[in-house]
C-alpha cells in the first residue's frame, strides 16, 4: 500500500513506526512527548518504545483518562501544564498515541500551545484510523457538546499501524466499521457491498479495507479542506447521530460508542433520503438490514425526540435555526444541505424505533 498525501501531511501505512522514528530523527525537534491513554500505555506504547531505545532521555510521556467524557477544556489545561513542566518549547514534538479522544485533543493541544507545536497522528483504533486522524480537525467537548471547540490544524503526518487493531474488543471495532459503511455509503457502492459481504471477516477488517476507507475521506478533504461545501458529506449519519450520541454520554451508564450511534443516525438519515432524496425503498431497506444485524437496537422513545432535536439544532454544520442532513441520492451518492424540519427528524427517530429488535446496548 502506496503513503497517500493528503492536503498538506503524508499518512502512512507499511513499517509504519520505522517512519515514525525516521520523521523524530529528521524533524530535529528540541524534545517530543507522547500523550497516551490508559489502555494505549499498556498495549501500544511499549512497541513504539522498542524502536526509541536509542532516543532515551529525549521524551516524556503525558497519560490522560480514556474516553469521551474526558475530551474537555479541564484534561486540555492538564496537557498544558504538563508540557510547561516537561519544559517545552516552540520546537517539540507532539506523538498522539491513542484513539479518537487522543487524536482531537492531543491535536488541540498541540494548536494551540505557545500558538502551535508540531504534532503527529499514530491512531490505536480503528475508529480513529478511518475517520479522526484524517482532515487536520482538533477539537474538544465543551458543555456536552462534541466537538464544539476545536481548530483546523494539519499534523506534520499520520502514522497507521493495523497491528494495533488487535489489541481491541470487539465493540470497538464495530465502531470504527460504522464510518467504513458510511463512506461507502457516501461515495462508493462497491466498497458498500464488500463490506457488507465480509460476513466473519469484519471481525477484524484487513488493511487494504482500512486504506480504502481512509482513501476515499481524503479525497474528500483534499476537495475541501474546511469544510465549506462537498466535505460536509462526511456529516451523513451524524445529525441525528451526534444527538443521539450527546444524550447516550449524559443519561446512560453503558453509553453507545460514537459508531453505534452513527449506525443510528444513517438509518434515520437513511430513511430522510427516501423521504427527501430519492433513496429507494430498497435501498432504504437493504441499509437498514446490514446495521441492524451488526448493532443493537438502542430505546429511543418519544419522550426524548424533543431533547433530541434540540441537540441535533447545535450541529456546527447548520445555519441559524434550520438543521441540515447530508442524504443519499443512492448508494454511493449523496448530496449536502438538505433542510429537515422537527417533524421530518422526530419522524426519522420512531422509524429507527419501530425496527425490530432488543435493546440490548
């Protein structure tokens, strides 16, 4: 598999942490640090410290918590002082070890350090593979919102190794599947219909499969790099995902990952296409068939589509009170700025909750 080139950084994907310490030995960087996690501490950062024997005493390590609930402005300030202490200055080197949550804020951090560190994507998940590590997006949670704070700031590059994916449950990995489907969704219907012909092989999808789905979201970031147009088709699925999403972090011990709720939003986002867009009904049902068979049903009842809503009216992508849907013409086609009033997407939520199904999340 060739380094793709994005918009201004290479990603890449064979002998990928050898790349990784020739970029520290070449970027004569002051000193470089290594955010991690709790899980990435033990599982993926004692292979990167195998190849930095000989860079001993050049590096620190900062851990923070996993998870969602802790990509916000107080673990950010945590970050900060860390760096102050370590002593870092505008020539060091920031290495984002981890998943979506290190990727975002680890990037944020580093943006905004002394008005900007160097810093480089090495994503553990697949998730974060496929979707986080590519597009130069940090970003931080703030108020329960995701994402709301945040920068368009390239890495120097990104640094994939599908050997990491095996140290992840299961759970994990169907999240990251979720944006796999969704970008063949969006732009490519043959890749759609390899995916969902895996069968048992998407327990573990192959790196080829991995570098096509990050193949495509370049080519629609290279496109776009701001999001000013075509790059919001990226957004299908997650209007009502992100909402569902936001209100699964705040009310549910067990929360959905952020793939569980973007399968989710594509069904009702789905089922808006066919509404709106000209999706057909077969299509409708042939989406709704491969995620219902590969996520569990989730209770969303009436009584929370309002709250729903008005989650869905913060979506960064919308202008002033109107919420916009990326919505499939078909599968591979898609098309941005589809209006949706309240009812349109309270009616989307009671399709999803009439599918059969246990909630069992």
């Amino acid at each position: 598999m060739e380094t793709i080139n994005s918009i201004d950084y290479p990603v890449y994907f064979t002998d990928t942490l050898s790349s990784l310490v020739g970029f520290i030995e070449n970027g004569n960087y002051s000193r470089f640090f290594i955010l991690t996690d709790e899980h990435t501490s033990v599982h993926c950062l004692p292979h990167l410290q195998l190849r930095l024997i000989h860079l001993e005493g050049k590096y620190d390590i900062i851990e923070v918590n996993a998870g969602e609930a802790n990509k916000n402005i107080d673990f950010c300030c945590g970050i900060w002082k860390m760096l102050i202490d370590f002593g870092a200055d505008r020539h060091s080197l920031m290495i984002n070890l981890g998943g979506g949550v290190i990727g975002d804020m680890g990037g944020f951090a580093a943006s905004t350090f002394k008005r900007g560190i160097d810093f480089v994507q090495v994503p553990t998940t697949l998730l974060s593979q496929v979707d986080a590590s590519i597009g130069g997006k940090t970003g931080i949670d703030f108020d329960n919102l995701k994402n709301i704070i945040g920068t368009f700031t390239s890495p120097k590059a990104v640094f994939i190794e599908h050997g990491f994916l095996t140290t992840l449950p299961q759970r994990q990995i169907l999240s990251g599947l979720a944006e796999m489907l969704k970008h063949g969704l969006i732009a490519d219907a043959a890749y759609w219909n390899e995916l969902k012909n895996q069968g048992e092989d998407l327990r573990l999808p192959s790196a080829e499969l991995v570098y096509r789905s990050v193949a495509i979201k370049n080519e629609v970031v290279v496109s776009d790099p701001f999001e000013k147009g075509y790059r919001k088709c990226l957004n299908f699925g997650h209007t009502v995902g992100h909402a569902v999403e936001t209100y699964s972090l705040q009310n549910d011990e067990n929360h959905l990952t952020h793939g569980e709720a973007i399968a989710i939003g594509m069904i009702c986002e789905a089922w808006l296409s066919h509404k709106k867009a000209g999706l057909s009904a077969e299509e409708l049902d042939e989406i709704t068939t491969v995620l219902t068979s590969l996520y569990p049903k989730y209770d969303l009842d009436d009584s929370c589509h309002s709250l729903l809503h008005s989650l869905m009216k913060t979506d960064k992508k919308n202008q002033g009170d109107n919420v916009n849907c990326t919505l499939l013409h078909k599968i591979g086609e898609c098309s941005i700025d589809h209006i949706c009033t309240e009812e349109e997407l309270c009616d989307s939520l009671s399709f999803y909750s009439r599918l059969p199904g246990l909630a069992s999340v």
